[in-house]
C-alpha cells in the first residue's frame, strides 16, 4: 500500500469516529412546523399545540441533558403572559435569561414591559 492510501484510510477512520461521537447541540422537535400553523392561523388551538411543542423541547432537552434551544422558554412564558398566566410565564423567562445570559438585556427589558404592563391593569 502507498503512502497516500495509509494517509487516506487514516483520515477516513478519524473523520467516521468523529461524526458518530457528535451530539446534537439542540432539539427542536418540530418547532418550525409548529411555529408556521400558529402565525399563518392564530386559533386558540393553534397556539395550545404550539405551547405543547414547547413544552415537549423543554422536557426532552432537560432529559437528554441537552440545552434547551435558545429562545424556547422566553417564547413560553411570554406566551403564558399572554393568557394572563404572568408568574409562570416570568419563571419561564427567568429561564431563559439563566440558560443564556447573554441575553440579559432583552430579557430584562421583558421583564419590565411587562411588570408595567400589568401593573396598569
């Protein structure tokens, strides 16, 4: 065998043993799909199914220790705001900020527009 041949099957064995090592970063778990029938048609039932989605990301992702995608428990809880659920929906956007603090400063903003929000009512 040649030099090239041995240099090729080398690179062939460590390239295969490191795309069956990776592990997926993020599940979305049908989330684009979910996402389109909700804003192309904004039913209750829509939205319910959408929320369900959401939810199933976050439970899958927590059980097979992955993180959850980001902007998944934002969009839950503002969601929940939304029906007027507005503690559970801030600790799903509590969520969010702790996952990714990077995105502190929008979640922060969040946050006030919609204590302001609700102390109006």
């Amino acid at each position: 065998m040649s030099k090239r041949w041995i240099t090729l099957l080398i690179a062939c064995i460590l390239l295969g043993g490191c795309a069956a090592t990776t592990k997926p970063m993020y599940d979305w778990e049908g989330y684009s799909q979910s996402l389109y029938k909700y804003k192309k048609n904004e039913t209750p039932e829509n939205m319910e199914a959408h929320k369900q989605v959401l939810v199933n990301i976050i439970e899958h992702s927590k059980e097979n220790g992955l993180r959850v995608p980001p902007g998944v428990c934002c969009e839950y809880g503002y969601l929940l705001v939304k029906e007027g659920k507005v503690d559970e929906g801030m600790t799903y956007i509590s969520m969010e900020k702790q996952t990714y603090p990077e995105s502190s400063v929008f979640i922060e903003r969040l946050q006030g527009n919609i204590t302001e929000g609700k102390e109006s009512k």
